[in-house]
C-alpha cells in the first residue's frame, strides 16, 4: 500500500533537518518589508489599526501602483496595405517542418501568428513519428535571439556575401592550383539533398573531402553496426515491442543515440490486461532511465562491461571469464535468465562506447530474435567517426589543409583538445564557419557566416531510412543570413536557390505522392527493406571486453542534461531556468558524488535558511592531467560508488548574454570522445556555491497520499480498496470516503463542457517538454537564478521528483522482525540505514488543480480568482492585488506571485527585454505586470479557440481535440486533457478508472486534475 513508504525529496528532508521543518512550516520564506510601505511600525501599531484597516489600506494602495503601472506609452499599429490572403488577424496558422540541428530531430507543426512562429507543436500525423523535446519546444525563442550574428564578417570585420563567395571560390581554387586540402566539416547532415550538393562539389573538387563531426559521439555503435551490417548508422529501437527491457549503461529516456524513444516506452509502462513491461538498469549517473527502471543497479563503468559479457555468456550459450563482485554479478544473471526466456520480446540496449561492448549489443538481440531491435529504418542522425575527426586535427596542425569550411559545427567549445585544433586552424590559409552566432569557432575562423535558423530555412531530412520530411521556412530570415547548401549550389555553379533544388531531388523520393502533399503533411513515407547481418567473431569481441578493468579509485561520467544538451542552444533562458529533472538545479552544471563518498571527501550540501541550496567545490583531475577546477557538488541520490558525474553543455562565452554564461566547460575532459574517463584524483576546493535548486521550495508540507504507488503482482492480486485505498473523514462522529463529503453546496456540472486534464504516473518521464511548452503559450517570464534561488521562479507546471526510500517497504519490516542475535541486529540495521544509496524515483507534474472546490477563491478579497462552469480555476489580474492569501491558502503551491515587473525591465535582461525576443510572445495570453498572482490557467485560450473553430464548422468538438500545452507536447502520452462530460472521450474513461486519485483527496478540493497510481513490475 502507498501508506507503507516514505517519499523524501532531498538528502536534508531524509536526515530530518531542522532547518527543512523550518521551511516547511514557512511558506514565504523571504521577510515582507512592511515597513517600507506602513512607515513607522511602531506609530501603525499604537494607533489601534484593525486587521481589517490594514486590508483596505494595502488594497487601496496596491491597486493605485498597479493602475499607475498600467499607464503605458501608447503604440500606434499599421494597418496592411493589401492584406495577405493566408493570414487573419487573430487566427494562428500552422506549417508542418522538420527539425534536425545535428543533436536533436523531431518532426513539427509550427504555430504562426501575423507571420511570426509563437510556438512549437507535434506533428501527429501518419509517419510523423518523433516527437519535440524540452530544447526543441525551446527552439522558438532561439530563432528570436538579439545574440545572432547579423551579417557576413571577413577577418572580423562586417563584409557582404557577395565577398564572402568571392573569397571562399578564391581560397578554392588556389588550394585545387597548390594541392592543398579543401575539407567540409559539418554535422550529421541527414540531408538526401544536401548530402548531394556536397557529393557533386567533391566531384567538382577532388582536393576535397567530407569530414562528419557529432560534438557527443556514437562512433563505437556505428562502427559496430557497419561492421556487422554494412550500413552506417543506428538502430531504432521500438520499446512498445518489449516485454523486458534491459539497459546497461543506456539513457534512452534522455538523449543516448538521439533519444525519442519515451513515446514507445510508455506504451509497455501502463498496466493493461494485467500486464505491463519489465525494466532493469544497469548504469552510474541517475538518469531518467534509471529513474523509470523496476530495478536500477548502480555501478561503475568497468563494471558494466563485465555486466554486458555475463549477459552474453548466458543469452548466447557463451562461457568468457567475468569478473564481478557476488551482488552484481547476482542480478546480472537475474536480468540474463529473464531476457532469455523473454526471447523475441526481450530487448537490450548499452551505452558502453567500445566497439566490442556494441557488437556484443548486436549478437544479444540476434540470439533473441527481439522484436524491438529491428534493421528496417535504421537511424541516420549519427554518422560522425571518431578516427577521421581526430586525423583532420592531425592534417591542420601539418599544413596540408588549405580551406576549412565548416557549418553546424563548434570545435573550438566541443573539442576536448580544442587548443589542438585552434593551433591547426592558424596553419588553414581560410577558415569559413557557416553558424547561427559567432561562437567559440566562428570568432576565430577567417570568414563567420551567418545562416538562417530552421524556421527560416528550406531543407529535407532523413531521420529514419525510408521516412522522407521538409523542413520548410515560416518567416522571412530575420537577419542578412544565408544557408550553407545555397553557398554550395553558388560554389558548385548551379543556378537556382536550395529550394528549387531540394523540389527537383525530391521528385525522385516521393514517387507515388506530390510535392505540395508532402510539404502540407511535412512527411514521407517510402519504407527500407531490413539489413541482412554479416559473420563477425563475437566471442573474441567478448574476450576483449571481459579483459576492461577500473582504472583509478574514481570514474568520470559525462552525460547532456535535459535542459542543455550538447550546448547549442546555452543563450536560451528557457532552458537555463529549467530545472533538472533529477537535480531540480537550474542554471548550473555540477559534479555528481554519492552520498558515501562525498563523507569521505568532506563534500556537502546544505538548505539554508531562505530555502536555498549551498554546496561545496571540487577540483577534478583526470589520468591524463587535464584538471577542472572549482566544480560544484550536488550530492546525488542513487549515484554508483566511485563514479561522478558531469554534464557537457555549459561554460560558453562567446555570443552569450552574461546571465547566461554560467557553469564550466566540460567537454574539456571528453577525451578521445569516451564519456568515462578514470579520475586521478578529486579533492574539495574553497567556497561555498550558491545553487538555484526548487526541489525544496513550494512542496506540499509532508501531507501524505501525494504519490500513490504498488506492485504489479498486488495490482492483479488484490482489489483497489487495497492498492487505492480512499481517504476517511468523520461525518457525525462516523468514517466516511471524503468524496463523499462536501463543505459547500456543489453546482450541476453535467451540462456543456467540464474539463479535466488526466496525468498518468506510470507514462510520466520527467522530460519536462510540458513545461518548457507552457513557457512557450502562456508568455511565462524567466526570473533569473538569484529569483528562482529565492523561491520566486514563475513556472506554471512543475515536476515534482519524489525518492522513496527502500528501508519503508513492508519487506523491510520482515527484516527487522526476523533479526536474530547482536550481529544480525547490527548489520541489518546498518544496511538499512543507507537508504539514500539507492533510491526509487517517481515524477509528479503539479500545476493548478482546478479545484472545484477551490480554496483559493474564498480567501480572495477582490475576487480575482473565480471558478468557471467548465471547471476552470480563472484569474482576473486587473483586479489582483497581490495580497497572495491564495498562494497561502492553496494546499498544491502551484500560485507565483510576480514580485517584480519581467516585461522590458533591464534588471530581467531575458527575452522580454528586447523587442526582437518580445516577437514569440503569445497575443491570445496576456503579460502579466508585478503585484499581481498568476498560475495555471489550463490552457483557457486554446479550450476556447477550439470551440469557436468547431462552431463556425457547425460541428460539436471531437474527442481528442481539445488540447492544453503540456498535454499537446506529452510525447509519452502521461498527460491527457478532454472533456469528462463526453462519458466515451478518453479523459472520462481514465477519470473513472479504478488506478485514477485526486492529490490531497482528503483536504476535500475536489480537483479536475486526475492522477493514475504508479504501478511497478517490481
């Protein structure tokens, strides 16, 4: 039962801390300066002023600053000449494109309104199958950034394009008249189109050749894959086909091989028919992954290959040597004897970069026969090698390359041994950095070209082999920029723009279909046959990954946060206060230690006592001496003993704003592109850094029944009363449901609409794509890390990350009665006493319940929080007047109150201070001024454009089209919104579902938002 087990949200809220408690019962955690606005205090106190004076004084004098605030300049629009027929003011329209920026991929629908894209959305058409993560929601404000580079620069100096061609045909042709090297250095391209552009300039130039660079490297996989297949490229796993699911050392829920498998994952999570999938997690960093896993097994490395091997020996009838300790090598055998008798309907997966430690992931998933591994539409988003990078490093330094032009690429911030590579780009007569900024790269390149972001931009993609997109543009290019292919077609001699070009290519893809049917779908479906497998020795590829052994007392894990990923986009402030799912830490990045060795190395993290995080520095040195000084320490829940862990994608400078330039450069330590690296030693650094954690802030004051979870076997054995108990409240002096129980008369809520949104806990992954997508339609403003450090962020949705600790399961209390003697006592108990070491995760999306019982509304002084017929919480903030007796009165802790005006104020130097990053503001959303209260609105705008579009159409409202911003972005399908009064819509048959619960069931609010018990395969 979910009363048997303890959720804790910190390592301090484990260990009982005071100073927790403290905050706990404090709620406003920073002193009101009332005395700033009351005068002398002690006169206002002697003067016999009644509670009820003061409220008409704060009200009075509240709504007076806020009605001065209001009075604006006034801005005079234009009206169009000769109105476009596509747009209608007030009426969004949406394009369907495909992005791929060499990290991420997703296939898109684009809100535009008068001419400029607001907001991303899925394409959720046939064939569109991946779906926008956290950074690619974010995407849209990047197209809006005043750090872009504006113009052509040559030599530093601001030029034209038509020099820039001049220069690069000049460099080209004196290095093909003095032999010298012309290299392309790209990204993975996955570009039919563009991959022939640059085959035809090579045919043209035959000095020149194509280097693929991914800044974080699938080399290892694709080397194994070509090897035994012939193709490179990468599997693309189908989760939705496995019933056990094995991963060593695999972030497949985060960003390991491109990611976007959580929407197959899901499907196998939720228990139907009594079923559901199986997860283990072999791994050293906590990660999504691991967070979801049924049972999560830390370890280092060195150990996961061992790992890898014993599973080999037992899946293939192999016999290598392993070498493992007796409790790894226990569940090891556990995870190998269940995915054998899975069979076809087993899948692994590892995130080992070794080559071996790959082809030994093929010839397990051969032996299955699994389902879920499949070679038909083989990923081709990872194409770069490891070898052929570092020999261009090795060919620049020796003065054989002329001319380096590059696009999508930063080597001068990605390279480990970037100082190698800027020594070679001195010895390159010219340098040509085709990018979005001038970066790290571009500001030391001969000539920085400006190109057009995605949404500016014509292309094609293949994502998957056999799945043809368009990217087409949805404004006109902000800025003087050009694409790097119409620079080819320019090189190459051929007339015409890209977009003529890829139309022409295209029609040779899409046979059977039209171009303007493609464009309008935004994808293609032609289908790949399967890849036949060719005889590779897997028994000496095991043999050489047995022989891996631990290289120091510590291993480095490098990884891509959820917020960050490789960098790319590190002057977005979406991203930035985006708090990490596991961490919750925004605006940083940070070593992960485990809670044994932070004690042995005197590392710690303290709540203090404005709720904010503190933690110590460390100084890391890895075994080749390159040293990263004065790194913070988050102390780490579930990180594996002797392993730390570090994400790349911070410590840029160059074409950032300074609130954005924060954390330290890690891929200075991913050396040889291998994320473990042996660690010669970590020893604490002076200080005390400052982080902005909101795990601690707006929690739901230890009340209980907030996460809701049991086993699969209790789940089928027993009925819901058991696994789902219902709340008792006493009703004249007798134990009744608290549903049943009403403290106000409740209104007939079965005519017309009455909206509920739906969040599965077993679906739910912690990505976080909800919120960023709220950020993105509801003009959310960023606060800043020494706001949100003071428990003032804005965002409108959070998710909660819950560890349970294992010491509370009823097996635990087996435990403790069947101790027999002294020494068992002690033992036992000191096992017991570790559990933060390895703890269960669940994640919890909080945002407005909607109650409809609101507690919020009775507190109200001016009514500026109401409740509407159709089940939503409203707010009026013209008449709020900021007293927050909401916020205090509302169980949830999901109100934000704006202590400061975020709008065209440079002390919030964000997008909403200048007017190029204003453009993705949403109109259908007011912004709201300081003083005021805001919070979940469910999306009310969008609810209500749905009917009208349904009305003017003449039709009711299917089910499945109403839709909200977090439940839209759900790739994984945890977050359902609909009409409950439609009893045969979806939302209606999850809200009467016997797993579904209310949060807080017993305060007796009566939410409209619905939450499913967690049930794990356990």
């Amino acid at each position: 039962m979910s009363s048997n087990k303890k959720y804790w949200k910190s390592v301090e809220e484990l260990e009982n801390s005071s100073i927790v408690e403290a905050l706990r019962n404090n709620e406003f955690v920073e002193e009101i300066p009332t005395d700033e606005f009351l005068g002398n205090a002690d006169a206002l106190a002697s003067s016999g002023t009644s509670r009820r004076d003061f409220l008409k004084y704060v009200g009075f004098s509240t709504a007076a600053v806020t009605l001065a605030a209001c009075e604006g300049p006034v801005h005079k629009s234009i009206p169009y000449v000769l109105q476009p027929e596509q747009i209608i003011p007030g009426v969004a329209d949406y394009y369907a494109t495909t992005v791929f920026d060499g990290f991420d991929f997703a296939n898109l629908l684009v809100k535009t309104r008068e001419g400029r894209p607001i907001k991303i959305d899925n394409n959720t058409i046939s064939g569109a199958k991946f779906s926008a993560n956290a950074r690619i929601h974010a995407s849209i404000l990047s197209l809006y950034d005043s750090m872009r580079l504006k113009e052509p620069k040559l030599d530093g100096k601001n030029s034209s394009w038509s020099a820039v061609d001049l220069k690069i045909k000049s460099s080209i042709a004196d290095a093909k008249a003095k032999g010298g090297q012309v290299v392309l250095l790209t990204n993975t391209l996955a570009s039919p189109s563009t991959e022939k552009l640059i085959g035809e300039f090579i045919a043209k130039n035959p000095n020149a050749k194509h280097v693929v660079y991914d800044a974080v490297s699938s080399s290892d996989a694709l080397d194994a894959f070509q090897t035994v297949y012939g193709e490179r490229a990468l599997v693309d796993y189908d989760f939705s086909k496995a019933s056990l699911i094995v991963s060593v050392g695999a972030d497949f829920l985060g960003d390991w091989q491109g990611g976007g498998y959580d929407s197959g994952y899901a499907k196998g999570r939720i228990p139907q028919n009594g079923k559901m999938s199986r997860h283990f997690q072999f791994e050293s960093n906590m990660t999504l992954s691991g967070a979801a896993a049924d049972k999560r097994i830390p370890m280092t490395g060195a150990d996961q290959k061992q790992v890898l091997v014993q599973i080999y020996n037992i899946v293939a009838g192999a016999s290598v040597p392993v070498s493992l300790e007796a409790k790894f090598k226990t569940e090891a055998v556990k995870a190998a004897q269940q995915l054998k008798a899975a069979g076809s309907k087993g899948v692994l997966v590892s995130g080992i970069e070794d080559k071996n430690a790959q082809l030994l992931v093929l010839a397990i998933n051969q032996a299955l026969a699994s389902e879920a591994f499949t070679t038909v539409g083989t990923r081709q988003i990872r194409k770069g090698s490891n070898a052929v990078v570092a020999q261009l490093v090795k060919d620049m330094n020796a003065g054989s390359v002329h001319t380096l032009i590059m696009s999508g690429v930063n080597p001068v911030y990605t390279l480990a041994d970037s100082a190698s590579f800027e020594a070679g780009l001195k010895k390159v007569k010219t340098s040509v950095a085709f990018s979005l900024k001038e970066d790290e790269t571009a500001s030391v390149t001969t000539i920085a070209a400006p190109v057009a972001h995605y949404l500016e931009a014509w292309g094609d993609v293949e994502i998957t082999k056999g799945t043809y997109s368009l990217t087409q543009p949805t404004i006109r290019p902000i800025f003087n920029t050009k694409q790097f292919q119409d620079v080819l077609l320019s090189l190459n001699g051929i007339p015409g723009t890209f977009y003529d070009y890829i139309k022409a290519n295209a029609a040779g893809i899409t046979v059977g279909s039209s171009w303007n049917k493609v464009l309008h779908d935004g994808v293609f479906v032609a289908g790949s046959a399967a890849l036949a497998g060719g005889a590779v020795d897997y028994a000496a590829a095991a043999n050489a990954v047995s022989k891996s052994k631990s290289a120091g007392d510590f291993e480095l894990v490098l990884y891509t946060k959820t917020g960050l990923g490789d960098g790319q986009q590190a002057n977005n402030p979406w991203l930035q206060e985006f708090p990490d799912p596991i961490t919750r830490v925004s605006w940083d990045n940070y070593v992960t230690v485990s809670n044994a060795d932070a004690k042995k190395l005197g590392l710690t993290n303290e709540i203090v006592a404005n709720g904010g995080l503190n933690g110590s520095y460390a100084t890391i040195t890895i075994a080749d001496g390159t040293k990263l000084e004065n790194v913070p320490v988050i102390v780490q829940p579930g990180q594996a003993v002797g392993t730390l862990g570090l994400a790349v994608g911070y410590g840029r400078k160059a074409a950032l704003k300074e609130e954005m330039q924060v954390g330290l450069n890690a891929y200075a330590l991913y050396k040889n592109f291998n994320s473990v690296q042996a660690v010669s030693s970590i020893v604490k650094a002076n200080g005390v850094h400052e982080f902005a954690c909101v795990q601690g802030q707006k929690t739901l004051m230890g009340r209980g029944d907030i996460i809701k979870e049991t086993t699969l076997e209790v789940f089928n054995s027993k009925d819901a009363e058991h696994w789902n108990p219902q709340p008792m409240v006493s009703l004249d002096h007798q134990e009744v449901e608290a549903t049943t129980v009403d403290l106000w008369e409740s209104f007939d809520r079965s005519t017309g609409h009455h909206f509920n949104l739906s969040i599965d806990l077993n679906a739910c992954t912690g990505c976080g794509a909800c919120v960023i997508a709220c950020h993105a339609e509801n003009n959310v403003p960023v606060v800043g890390k020494a706001e949100v450090r003071r428990s003032r962020d804005m965002h409108w949705l959070r998710i909660d990350r819950y560890y349970s600790s294992e010491s509370t399961f009823e097996v635990d209390n087996e435990r403790k009665e069947n101790i027999a003697g002294l020494s068992s006592s002690l033992s036992t108990f000191n096992e017991m006493e570790k559990a933060g070491d390895n703890p269960q995760v669940a994640f919890q999306p909080v945002m407005c319940q909607h109650c409809n019982h609101a507690p919020c509304e009775t507190v109200c002084p001016v009514a500026a929080t109401s409740h509407g017929r159709e089940g939503q919480n409203h707010m009026a903030y013209n008449r709020c007047v900021g007293t927050r007796y909401c916020a205090n009165n509302c169980p949830y802790k999901v109100r934000r109150f704006n202590w400061f005006l975020y709008n065209k104020n440079s002390e919030f130097d964000y997008h909403m201070n200048d007017d190029l990053g204003r453009m993705v503001l949403n109109p259908d959303v007011n912004v709201r001024s300081r003083g005021v209260m805001e919070k979940c609105s469910m999306c009310i705008q969008m609810t209500q454009a749905t009917k009208l579009k349904a009305k003017n159409e003449g039709r009711p409202v299917v089910d499945g089209e109403f839709q909200t911003a977090c439940s839209s972005a759900c790739s994984s399908g945890a977050m359902i919104f609909g009409d409950v009064n439609d009893k045969e819509s979806k939302v209606a048959k999850l809200a009467a579902d016997e797993r579904s619960y209310h949060l807080l069931e017993h305060v007796g609010t009566k939410p409209n938002v619905v939450y499913h018990v967690k049930v794990r395969n356990t």
